[in-house]
C-alpha cells in the first residue's frame, strides 16, 4: 500500500494544526463577541473554557488519529468499534458542511483583496451588492476552492505542511504589523476600552455560552479535523505540548485580531464607536471605510494587507476541512490522492452553490426556511451554518470524550499520550485531562448541544 504521508517534523504540524484553528472566526467573531459580551471579562471566560474544556478535547482527537493512523471512520473501527463509526460519518458531514459555506467567505476576502490592490474602498458601501454579483464571487468561490484543493492535493509534508510553514509566520507578522499601525491611530485608547474594559455585568448565560461555542470552534474541535491531522503525526511527538502551542497560537490571534480591529473601528468613528456591527459587516461594510479614510496609498496597502492576512488565515482552515473527507476517501476507498481532492472540492463546491445564492441573489434560497416559532425566514447557508457549526460540532465533541473515556477507555488515552512524553504519566496534567473528559466535557458539550438545538430548530431558548 502507497504511503499515507506524514508531517515531516512537530513544528510542521503544530503549525498546520495551529493554522487549522486560526481561521475567520478568530478575525471577526471572537473580537465582537469580546466587545459584546464584557470586554476582559469575555476573554477571561474563553481563556479558561480553552484551556479547561477544549484542551482536553484536542489532546483527545490527537491521539485517537495518532493511535489508529486513519481517518476519522477508519479510526474507530481501528479501535476494535466499529458501532462507532457513525461518529466519525458524522464529523465528515460537518467538515463538508462548513467548508461548503466557508469557502464562499473565504472567496469574499479574496475578492477584496483585488479590490482593496486596486484602490476599490468604495466597495464597502455596496457589501449586499457585492455578494449577490453572482457570476463575480462564484468565480472567486471556486478560485479558493481550487487554491485549497491544489495545496491538499501535494500531500501532507508536500502541501499542507509547507503551506502553513509558509503562511502562518506570513500571518503572524502581518497581523502584527497592523496591530501596531492601528494602535498608533487617533482614538486608538477609546477601541481598546470598548473591547478591553471589564464589564462583569455583561456576562449573562448567554454569553458563557457564547464564550464556549466559539472556543470549540475556534479550536476546530469536534469534527475529527484533528483525528485527521494527528493521523499523520510521529509517534515520537510529544502531544500534549504540541496541543498546548496550537491553543496558545489560536487564543493568542484571536485576541490580537481584536486589538487590530477596534483602534481601526475608533479611528473612524472618532472615538464614539457608534453604528458598528459585528459579523461580516464590520469586515466587509465598515473596514474598507476606515481604509478609505488613510488616503489612497496607505489605504490600499493597509486595506489589501488586512484581507491578504484573511485569505492566509481561512486557507490554512478550508485545508483542514478538505483534509477530513480526503483522509476517508483516501484511506477508506484507496483512490489516489490527487484525483479525489479534485473530485471531493468540486462537490462540496457544487454543494455551496445555494448558500451563495443565499445572500440576495435569490429570493428562495435568501428566504429558505422559517423554523418553527421564528418570525422571520433563515437563509440557506445560516440553515447550513446551524447545523454544521453549531449543532453537529458540539454533538460531536461531546460523543467524542464519551468514546474516548468510557468505550475506548482512559487508560488507553492516557498510554498514548505517554508516548513521546513519559513525565505525563504522573502529572497534574493528566489528572486534569483525566477528570475533564470523563465528565466535564461530555457534560457541559451534551448541555451545549441541546441548548444549541432547542435554540436553533424550535426557538425554544432559554436565554
Ligand atoms: N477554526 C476555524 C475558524 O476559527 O475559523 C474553523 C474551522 C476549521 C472549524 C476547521 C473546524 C475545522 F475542522
């Protein structure tokens, strides 16, 4: 049989893991939900959920892919469970689901990079507009989709690896760059108070609530991205502390994004911060205002920077989402590589194809469902985004940490995560992880995800 491949070294997968993770919702979803839901406050709590709940997860995931050296479906029949391969259907499904509309975004950034090159901040006015010019961001979707297909197509070491090797340093130095730029700008002191400035009373259930599902997400956790990736990882590696650099990489992004973010949103709104939104407004509607107002060529470099760092940090997740179902087919189907890639991205392309006719271009897909209780109609692609991100990744999550403590058994999760580090055995660390996944993470994801669902489907929520 061919060889599955391999990350060359533990940095090569620490950052294609860490790249995984760092993705669009760290730019746009966790500075505004910082902003929203108490400033420091907000980050302590995704401090702690990071590191209490999703650490023990990650380390998990690693080390079932690591043991079997297959794909999410393989991993658990591997394992001696075949009943359980249902789970690993199921994170396939998600990671097919998610890139199907990711990309698309992914495809937006794309496009406004050539916009922002061009000096185009007019842009930002027309954001509706834009996204319903179907023909224009159907070929930008599909220019992604092919950019990520290409890298994956090279293989683990050959692709994904060097890809990240290449991106994420890019990224790093990019956001930090702007960082500082942003903070040099009048008013920049008032953003960081709105992000920053602790505000205890704003941390409502919903909010601690807000704070897990996006850490989960963030961390692409629950969907075997990370069964997939340590598939590939040497059996020398320590996984622990390669587990702890990728969630120290993505908290740390995310809580740069929001020091870049909000000086720029301050600058512009002279220190008031009024009118802002957050989601892909404040990327797409406000920012390129704030470019437009650095004059034309500070503008188009720090406007075409900014979406570049966009395009890098989404490509190095649609990798990982790729990854999922080309591991299975691969693995499952013995299919070469290079052939199912293409043939796997063009339909999870084809499958996208109505949520980017969701956003104005088509009546029926903008207005596709009206869930029971709600007053008004769900888009196809946040149809796609409920189940995918919010209910399928905590299900996920939580069926994950129940195999792992009470099927596959503790013991055999804690013996492979000894592998490559021997001090685990009699740590504190192993304590906390044996704890957490035998009973806070199966408890509080299982409670995430009926939350999720009652919430989404039958707008029964308890917020
Ligand atoms: N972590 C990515 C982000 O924050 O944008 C999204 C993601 C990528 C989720 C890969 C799940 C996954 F497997």
């Amino acid at each position: 049989m061919a060889s599955r491949g391999n990350f060359s070294s533990k940095l090569g997968f620490i950052l294609a893991a860490a790249g995984s993770a760092v993705g669009l919702g760290n730019i746009w979803k966790f500075p505004f939900e910082a902003a929203d839901g108490g400033g420091a406050a907000f980050v302590l709590i995704y401090l702690v959920f990071a590191f209490i709940l999703c650490f023990p997860v990650m380390v998990t995931e690693i080390a079932i892919g690591r043991k079997t050296q297959k794909n999410p479906v393989g991993a658990y029949k591997a394992l001696g469970f075949k009943q359980w391969q249902f789970l690993g259907i199921l994170g396939i499904c998600s990671g097919v689901l998610i890139l199907s509309f990711y990309n698309i975004v992914a495809g937006w950034a794309i496009g406004y990079f050539l916009e922002m090159i061009q000096g185009n901040f007019e842009i930002g006015n027309n954001f509706s507009t834009y996204t319903a010019q179907i023909w224009k961001v159907g070929l930008y979707g599909a220019l992604f989709m092919a950019i990520t297909a290409f890298t994956v197509s090279k293989g683990i070491s050959g692709g994904i690896e060097r890809a990240a090797k290449f991106l994420m340093p890019s990224l790093l130095l990019m956001i930090i760059g702007l960082t500082f730029y942003a903070m040099s700008l009048p008013n920049a002191s008032a953003g960081i108070a709105y992000y920053l400035v602790p505000e205890f009373s704003e941390v409502t259930f919903e909010v601690v609530y807000n704070a897990l599902g996006q850490a989960f997400f963030s961390l692409s956790l629950g969907m075997g991205a990370l069964i997939t990736y340590g598939s590939y990882v040497s059996k020398n590696d320590n996984i622990i502390n390669s587990a702890a650099w990728i969630t120290v990489t993505d908290v740390g992004i995310a809580f740069l994004a929001g020091l870049m973010m909000f000086p720029f949103v301050s600058y512009l709104t002279n220190g008031t911060m009024e009118n802002f939104t957050g989601g892909p407004g404040l990327i797409f509607a406000t920012l390129p205002g704030v470019f437009r107002s650095l004059g034309e060529t500070l503008g188009i470099i720090v406007g075409s920077t900014f979406f570049l760092l966009l395009s890098f940090a989404a490509l190095t997740s649609t990798v990982s989402l790729l990854e999922v179902p080309v591991t299975y087919v691969v693995d499952e189907l013995k299919i070469s590589r290079k052939r199912t890639v293409w043939i796997v991205a063009g339909l999870i392309f084809l499958l996208g194809v109505p949520s980017l006719l969701s956003n104005g271009y088509s009546g029926f897909f903008t207005n596709f469902v009206t869930y029971f209780g709600a007053i008004s109609p769900t888009s196809f692609m946040t149809l796609i985004e409920h189940i995918g991100n919010d209910t399928f990744l905590p299900l996920g999550g939580f069926l994950i940490t129940i195999f792992a403590a009470y099927v596959w058994k503790k013991n055999n999760l804690i013996e492979e995560l000894v592998q490559g580090n021997e001090q685990f055995r009699n740590s504190w660390v192993r304590k906390h992880i044996d704890f957490t996944v035998s009973y806070l993470c199966p408890l509080m994801l299982g409670f995430i995800f009926i939350l999720t669902f009652l919430d989404r489907f039958f707008g029964i929520s308890v917020f």
